[in-house]
C-alpha cells in the first residue's frame, strides 16, 4: 500500500454536519458536492480523494456514510449556488469537495 493511502487510511472519517435539506438531497442523490469555507476541518490535508466521510443531518444521530471523490479549490465561491445566502461575499476562496454516498 502507498504511503498516502496508509495516510488515509488511518484517517477518521470526516465529519460533514449538514441542514436538514442538504442532508436529505445527498441523500436522495440531488446533491453530490458540499461547498466549504477553508479552514481548519476543511483543507487541502483533511479533505483527501479516498477518505470516508460522514454526513450528518445536523447534529442529530441521522448519518450518511460516504467517500471523497474528488476536491478543487474554487477562487470565485460567490458564483456558487447558496454560497453568498451561507457565508456572504467576503471569502476569497471555497473548497469543493465531491462525494459519493455509499
């Protein structure tokens, strides 16, 4: 095995909490990527191609599992759907993190 995916693998899966309506159109398979500002949680390092996910209906015991398909960092978030409504139009930059629902 890869030493990245080693990486990964040792990695717990990453916690997504999400709104009641993101949450169920992931889970209805409407909705495959979570836009996020960058920080801690939600970086180049933590958001890996390969690692699990776990969505949550909020803090709530409700979970999706899923896993991490794909990651861009987008310079222009403003343009993204939801994306000014949730975080205002002060963020230089988003992270796109794709997901497929397991």
């Amino acid at each position: 095995m890869c030493e990245e995916c080693q990486e990964i693998a040792g990695m717990k899966p990453l916690f997504v909490p999400l709104k009641k309506q993101f949450f169920e159109a992931f889970k209805s398979g409407e909705k495959t990527a979570e836009y996020r500002k960058i920080s801690n949680n939600f970086n180049l390092k933590t958001c890996k191609i390969g690692r699990k996910v776990t969505l949550a209906k909020g803090y709530t015991k409700e979970r999706l599992s899923g896993i991490i398909k794909s990651v861009e960092i987008c310079h222009k978030p403003n343009s993204l759907p939801g994306w000014v409504e949730c975080y205002g139009e002060n963020e230089p930059k988003a992270i796109i993190i794709n997901i497929e629902v397991e």
